[in-house]
C-alpha cells in the first residue's frame, strides 16, 4: 500500500467525522429546511465517495470491510443526479453506515500505520 491511500484513508476518515458533526442531531426534515445544513452534508457524503474512488483496487482488496462500493455508488448519485438527492438517505446513510465506516477505516489506519 503506497503513501497515497494512507492519505485517502485519511480524508475519507476526515470527511466522514466532518459529516457527522455536520449533521450533528438533524433530522431529515431539518436537512431539508436549511440549505447549508443539506449542501454541508451532501459535500461531505460525496466526498467520501471520492476518496475512496482514488484507492487502487488492488489496495481496496486488502482491506475488504470497508464499504468501498457504496461510498462510491453515493459519490457518483450525488455527483449525476444532483437534482435527486435525498435529505432521508443522507441522514440515514450519516446515522447508519457512517459509524461502522469509521471504525472499518480506523481499524485499516491502524493497520498500515508504522
């Protein structure tokens, strides 16, 4: 694993933690109701996805716990279908598959961590 998926580890690690603070105890119709709330979120949650993105496979392989696939399933719906995002599958995708995301990177950290 080279330098540069340490550091894409980190800024989805980074990104994640920022979309969760982000949120912080919105719901879904209050992510709907302000605007920056959604935009902040919704820049977040894609840019998970991109990080990802940029892991070689053969990197992604390795450490096969992590949600690579959907983390970039979300970063290419938000970034074609802009117009169809969904306050809901934020939250939920926040509130739900974030934490174990976190924890999966965080474990992958400290795994290639000298």
């Amino acid at each position: 694993m080279d330098a540069k998926t340490r550091l894409h580890l980190l800024d989805m690690l980074e990104f994640a933690t920022n979309a969760q603070t982000f949120l912080g105890d919105a719901d879904a119709e209050a992510v709907s109701a302000n605007p920056e709330k959604f935009y902040a979120v919704r820049h977040a949650v894609e840019l998970v996805g991109e990080a990802a993105r940029r892991v070689p496979e053969a990197d992604r392989e390795q450490f096969r716990t992590i949600a690579w696939n959907e983390a970039i399933g979300m970063r290419n719906h938000i970034a074609h279908a802009y117009h169809a995002v969904d306050a809901v599958i934020l939250v939920n995708t926040i509130r739900n598959h974030f934490p174990g995301l976190i924890a999966e990177i965080q474990s992958a950290l400290r795994e290639i961590s000298p």
